[in-house]
C-alpha cells in the first residue's frame, strides 16, 4: 500500500477550488477558511508582523506559495502553517521546498525552525518527533539540521547535512519511522536528484526508539522557535521572507520529483 | 578543595568540582562587572568538558569544549539587562557562541533533559534581554557545529557587559 496522505501545493488546491487566469489559481489565504489547504496558521506576535501569506509564483514553476516571516527581534515569533492529519501516522514521508534565498545572515548561534512533525502523544517533555531546523554553515551561509526525539539521553538526535545550502530553492525529504529500538530511524534527502527511485540518503539518524511518541500527528510548515541571532535585524534575518511550496506526505514509497 | 563565596554564598554548597571538569554545576570562574560593566571576563573555551551544551532544543547543538559561568540575576527592576557582548579573541579559532541557560532547568550535559535557552547569541550578535526572569542563569560559551572535528575547535573569548549587567555570582567551586 502506498497511501498518498496529504498533497498540499497550494496551486494544486488553487486549481481545485479556482479558475480563470493564473493569478485566480491561488486563494486568497493558507488555511481552508480562504481556499487553502491547511488547517491553521500561526502568526505571532500578529499576522501584520510574522506574515503567513499566499504569493506568486510558487517555487516549482506552480502558481503559489507560501511566504513566511518573522518579526524583527522577537524570539517568540511564529509564522507558518498546519495540517492536523487524519490519523496517527508511524511511517511518514515528507517532503517541501524552501527557498532561502532572502537568508543571508547566519551567525554561530543563528537558527530557525522551518519543519516540525508533531506528535500524537507528548514523551520526554517534547510534543513532536522531528524538527528541521535552518542553522549556520561556513561564515554566513546556511546549513540543514534534523533533530528527532528519542528515548535515549537527552532524548534529542541530531544530525545535520554537512554541505552548505546556496541562497535558493531546496527540497528537502525524510522518512521516519516511529517504533521501537532500530523501528525508529530518520533517514533525509537534501536536493536529491530529479527521479522518483529512491537514491542514496543523504543522512540519517538511527535507533531512535521513538514509540513513545505514538506517530506523527500533523505537519506544520514555516518560521518558528528562532534564535534571537536569527531575528535580529542586522546583521541577522529578521522580516527576511522565506517561500515554502510543494508540501507532500505519504506513509510508504520514496516521494522524490 | 577551594571555595569561593560572594555575596552570601547560598549556591556554593550545592556544587561540586574536579578541575577541568567543565559542568554546569563546577562552573569556572566569578564574572561579577560592576555598573560600568568593568571587569571583563576572559577565558578559555580550550581544555574544557564537550558536550555541555546541547541546549535551545537542540537548536544548538554545540557538541564542542564549553565554558561555563553561573550568575544570579537580581530581581526587577535590576533584573533587566541589555548587552553582553561576546568577542572571539583566538582569531577566529572557533565559532563561539553564547548561551543562556536557567539554572533551574535540568542541566544540558547531555545527560538529561535539553534545557531552553533563556536567549542566546554570538559574535555577531549580542545577548540582548530586556525581560528576564529574576534568578540564576548558566552562560555557556562553547561552539557550534561547525566546530567538529576542527582544529583546534576552541579558543579564547572575552564576555563584556554594557555596564546595566546586575549579575551576581553567588558562589562557585572549583578544585
């Protein structure tokens, strides 16, 4: 069984729900209420400061995107969207492009979250299996960190992809596998090549014993849970836009492009 | 074993330290500026414990040599400070970045729970709260990612508050 969760390219929900030119294709918001495809948004402190919007075009040559950002020096600032799936899910596939073109100030203690699996249940004082956190690489640039829960030590594993991600649109795809002992693994891709075999990984995280934590309950795609290096103003990316598209879950087979 | 106590010296009894040993609960040293921010504080992140800090959730995952300080922060309005500035004084030997950490969260040695970053900051940016909670704080300097495997992956700081720090070492001990 290969049993496609969740597709949530707001163009494809565009194209459902629209029709005319290619700007009609887009709704008029994220969240179902305004013709999108997620469940809510977070924009805080306000959704004047840490904006959650629909914008053309989108990152995959599709009519829509998400574009997010993060008040000026607020830590406490959120700014994405989520989608409460229907069923607590122990084999998740994921994948959505994020584009960093705007990021180009990352220092040392520099870092964002832009992905996060939340749990259906709360272990270990988490809530959530996964995060996928922007942090830095060599001197300004970017990099990719993964931090799953796990039953062990601190209950946090990471690994983070050791080549730096050039201002610009990335994909970015995992595997977890929720269970017990080795039945909990990470297994990530980093801008794979175009196909739909599964390639080599990219990296992964193993033996996280992470039945604890049930399975994936929902995705929430955007900004959050950011350093203060990470909003200030400068040097730093706070109001930097960042574009999300293409969001894709899938409990079995490599979902790829 | 020496103690050191200042300022009443309630916390010192609750640790305990071999040298070197670089812990949340053995911090290294006193950093105790008064209102003009004076003296500096300047160390060594080099010859220290790895793996303190994995701490702001794992945001931070800093896996190398750590430097650790306690410091009480009075209650408001003395509690607000607005600047600790971290400078990198080993020519850029490590990516030092600067971590506040509540005391009263678990200590993030990698044995336990990950504690929250009260805030942070590095180099670039400094440590700027103007809300902070009354109460004893870890600061961590340590380097991030980036940091492992390099050599030598550590280095030489300077911590330098802008003169409103009303931190207060309330003890410390060392071996």
């Amino acid at each position: 069984m290969n049993a496609k969760m969740k597709v949530l390219s707001l163009a494809l929900v565009g194209l459902c729900g629209f029709a005319g030119s290619a700007m009609a294709v887009c709704p008029a918001g994220p969240t179902t209420p305004d013709g999108g495809a997620w469940t809510s948004a977070v924009t805080q402190p306000s959704a004047a400061a840490s904006p959650a919007v629909v914008a053309v075009p989108g990152l995959d040559g599709s009519e829509c995107k998400l574009t997010t950002a993060l008040a000026v020096g607020n830590t406490a600032a959120s700014s994405f969207v989520r989608y409460n799936h229907a069923a607590s899910e122990p084999n998740y596939r994921f994948q959505f492009l994020v584009d960093t073109s705007n990021l180009l100030a990352f220092s040392s203690s520099s870092n964002v979250v832009i992905y996060q699996a939340p749990a259906t249940t709360a272990a270990n004082g988490f809530n959530r299996l996964l995060r996928v956190v922007l942090v830095q690489g060599n001197g300004s640039a970017t990099r990719v960190r993964f931090i799953a829960q796990t039953s062990a030590g601190a209950h946090i594993a990471t690994s983070t992809f050791a080549t730096d991600l050039a201002p610009g649109v990335h994909r970015i795809e995992g595997k977890l596998g929720v269970g017990a002992g080795a039945a909990g693994q990470l297994t990530y891709w980093v801008d794979a090549a175009a196909g739909t075999t599964e390639p080599a990984a990219s990296g992964t995280i193993a033996n996280l014993d992470n039945a604890a934590w049930g399975g994936v309950s929902a995705a929430s795609l955007g900004l959050t849970a950011p350093s203060a290096a990470f909003v200030a103003a400068a040097p730093g990316n706070g109001g930097k836009t960042v574009g999300f598209d293409t969001f894709d879950s899938r409990r079995q087979t490599y979902i790829g492009h | 074993m020496k103690v050191n106590v200042l300022c009443g010296a309630l916390l010192a009894v609750a640790f305990s330290a071999s040298a070197g040993a670089q812990t949340c609960a053995s911090p290294v040293t006193t950093w105790h500026p008064d209102g003009g921010g004076s003296p500096d504080l300047n160390g060594s992140t080099c010859g220290n414990e790895t793996g303190i800090l994995s701490t702001c959730s794992g945001a931070n995952g800093a896996p190398s040599k750590a430097y650790v300080a306690r410091v009480t922060i009075a209650a408001q309005p003395q509690g607000s400070f607005n600047g600790i500035t971290l400078t990198d004084t080993s020519g850029g030997a490590f990516h030092a970045l600067l971590a506040v950490v509540p005391a009263a969260s678990p200590c993030p040695d990698g044995s336990g729970d990950v504690s929250p970053c009260a805030t942070s900051g590095d180099t670039a940016n400094p440590v700027q709260h103007t809300n902070i909670s009354p109460g004893d704080y870890f600061l961590i300097v340590t380097g991030n990612d980036l940091d492992i495997g390099a050599v030598p992956g550590c280095g030489t700081f300077t911590l330098h508050a802008d003169g409103t720090l009303p931190v207060t070492l309330q003890g410390f001990t060392v071996s």
